[in-house]
C-alpha cells in the first residue's frame, strides 16, 4: 500500500513538474522576439540580451521578494539614442552601454527617493481613472506592431490567433493554460508544411557558444544622450507594473512597493549594461499571457528567465525559436495586446470611475495623447511633448500619463476648494 502511495506521489510530481516545464517555455517564447529584436536593430548581441534579460529577471524576482510575476525583456525605449551614441563615436556600442549604464543607477537612485517619500504618496496621483486609461494606451499602441508582423502571411497569422481563441474558448484545465503555445505550435507547423519556415537558421546554428560579452566604455556626452529617457521610461515602468497588478488583482506598488520594483528595473538594467546587452524592462507580452492563462505563479517567470539563460549559451535551440515566423508570432500578439487594452477597460469598470465631465477630460486626453499623437503632429506640424535635447523628448504615451496626472491634480484642487 505504501509503495502505491509513494508511486503515486512520485507520478505526480513529474507531471507538476512537466506541467511547469511547459508553461515556463509559453512565457518565453512569448517574450523572445522583441528581446532579440532590439539587439538585431542596435547591433547589440542577441545572445547577451538573452543572458541579461534571464539573470536581470531573476534580480528583479529577489528585489521584489519575488512578489511580481514579470519578465525583463530588452527595452524598445531605448533604441533612437543608441543608434545616436553608435552614430556619434563610429559604430562604438560600448559608449551606449556607459550611458544605458548610468541610466540604470539613476533608476537605482530614484528608487530611493521614492522608498523615502513613501508609495502611498505617489498612489494617490495615480487613480483608476489615470492608470485605466494608460494601460489601455501601452495594448492599442503595440496592436498595429502585431498587425504588421501579421500581414506578412494574413491566412497564417489568423490560424494561429483563432488557435489560440478556440483553445481559451472551448477547453478547460491545464490545457486552456496552453492557449499560447499551443497557437503558436500550430501556426508553426503550418509554416512548416508550406515550406515557409527558414530552417537554415536551425541547421547553421552551433550546438553550443559563448555570448559576446563586452565592457561599457563612458563619456558625457554619450551619458546626457541616453539618460534623459529614464523621464519617459519611468512613466512606462508605471504603466507595466500596474497592468501586471491589475491582472493580478493585487497593488505592486503597494506592496512590495514601487521603490523595489525600480530598484529591480534599475538593477537589472546596470547588469545587462555591464556586459554588452540593452536595457532592460517590464514586458507586456509576459503580463498579457498571465491575463490569458489566469496562472500568476511568479516561480514559473524564474523558470522561463532560467531558460532564457541556458538557451543565450545553446545555438540550436535559439535557431528553433528564432525560425518561428514573424506573422506566426504576429497572430499571437493580437491576442496579448488585446488582453492589455481589454485589462485597462477592467480597471476603469472596477474601480468604478465615475463618469463626470473631469475624470472625461482626463481619460479623453491620455488616450488622445497617448494614441494620436502622430495624427496631432501632421496636421499641426507640432508633436505633442516635452523636448529634453534635440533628439529626446518625452511625447506618447509618457507625456499622456503626464498630461494626465497633472489634470487629475488640478480638477482634484478644485473639487477640494468646493467642498
């Protein structure tokens, strides 16, 4: 009897563990192509993005006391002043990693700031009625991103996002956990059977190699070049961490609080710049496949952060991942964007914002801001925002989140001097 029982606890291990497995692997291949994408379009090595993404997700874990199930992916933010640092000193990338790594221990420091102010303070410029409409922001922005990626092969693309739908729809258990991987699968098999799929990529890619490690290199101008956009990438970080907790339905900057969430960001980032990877942030791709799957063990981030690890050190498998189709990975991402947008709309109704003429103005302005602000700029011949230096600004979705953070303030003085 007590050899059943002991088998049977065995067995069920190993499926726990299988089961895990697989859903470490959702969360990477759902972050994997836009964190080698960035090093693919600055010159970065993507398979030292790869390390610094694993090991910088795994600091951001411990600082948060591993409270926040995110991923740290390669930041987009930063590629314009890179490829304006690579211009300025003759293709040098070390100089973009001494400022990419002075704007990570100005994260650090702002961090503390922020633990001395305290979250509660920053919370209350932060309402429903400011982050809703944020979180909407960042999924309907990354939407035309993923349509892109789709229109390569539409027919493809809409296999894979109808997979996905059918399998979140029409399944239960572990195997609606899988929605993501399972699409993903068999819009990569369909690409495979039309031969579609770029397999050379697979079959040149060695066993195993060593990530291009290198050192940061620093001079002024290289650092006022790349710092300033920490203003614009704070307000990014904001935006992420609160979507996460909203999916997650708890406050993260509450608790472990915004000040450690930074310091991970910030941490992270230092590392990535310290040996020739970019920097590094929250990833919405991961927050919207917690959203999809309903599955908010932070353990199971570890674990893909740990594969994202061993895959920068093993070529064949980074060839597999890297030969899935773009319009593959284009279907996919309709889904995980729309989940973001679709949370940020959860947040308003939640939270109950009440619809009155000053929370309009304020919701109206981010998402106008935040949307059309390339629309604003053509007819106008002026973008919306704030410009540092000539080629920094902060516009977007950050200048929204400012915009609106300031209106909260001033209709929140107002109603004050009413009452």
């Amino acid at each position: 009897m007590t050899e059943h029982v002991l088998k049977d606890v065995k067995e069920t291990k190993t499926i726990n563990s299988l089961k895990r497995s697989i859903l470490g692997l959702q969360h990477l291949i759902a972050m994997f192509g836009a964190t080698v994408l960035v090093p693919i379009l600055t010159g970065l090595s993507p398979s030292v993005a790869l390390l610094s993404a694993g090991v910088g997700t795994i600091i951001f874990h411990f600082v948060t006391d591993k409270k926040v199930p995110v991923f740290l992916g390669s930041s987009f933010a930063f590629i314009p002043v890179i490829l304006k640092v690579k211009e300025m000193y003759n293709q040098d990338l070390a100089y973009a990693q001494g400022g990419i790594l002075i704007a990570g221990l100005i994260y650090v420091l702002l961090s503390f700031v922020i633990d001395k102010i305290g979250t509660e303070n920053i919370n209350k410029y932060l309402p429903a009625q400011v982050i809703g409409p944020m979180i909407i922001v960042i999924g309907l922005n990354l939407i035309p991103t993923a349509i892109g990626m789709a229109s390569d092969n539409l027919p493809i693309a809409l296999l894979t996002l109808a997979t996905c739908l059918i399998v979140q729809n029409f399944t239960r258990g572990f195997i609606r956990q899988l929605s993501i991987l399972i699409a993903v699968v068999v819009g990569y098999l369909a690409s495979l059977s039309l031969n579609l799929v770029d397999t050379s990529i697979i079959s040149t890619a060695s066993l195993f190699s060593v990530p291009d490690f290198s050192l940061p290199k620093f001079s002024l101008p290289a650092i006022i070049t790349i710092a300033p956009i920490i203003l614009a990438v704070f307000m990014e970080h904001l935006g992420d961490v609160k979507t996460n907790g909203q999916v997650v339905g708890k406050d993260f900057l509450k608790d472990p609080g915004l000040n450690k969430t930074l310091l991970g960001d910030g941490l992270a980032t230092v590392f990535a710049a310290m040996i020739g990877g970019p920097a590094n942030t929250t990833y919405g791709e991961n927050t919207a496949v917690l959203a999809v799957t309903k599955n908010y063990d932070s353990s199971l981030l570890r674990l893909a952060a740990i594969y994202a690890i061993v895959l920068s050190f093993i070529g064949k498998l980074g060839g597999v991942l890297h030969s899935i189709p773009v319009f593959v990975m284009g279907g996919i991402s309709i889904v995980l964007f729309s989940m973001i947008a679709l949370v940020g709309v959860k947040t308003i109704r939640t939270n109950k914002v009440k619809l009155n003429i000053p929370n309009i103005i304020i919701m109206g302005s981010i998402i106008i801001l935040g949307l059309f602000s390339g629309q604003i700029e053509k007819f106008t011949g002026v973008m919306p925002g704030i410009r540092i230096t000539d080629s920094i600004s902060i516009s977007g979705l950050s200048f929204a989140a400012i915009v609106g953070i300031i209106l909260n303030i001033v209709f929140s003085l107002i109603g004050n001097k009413e009452k």
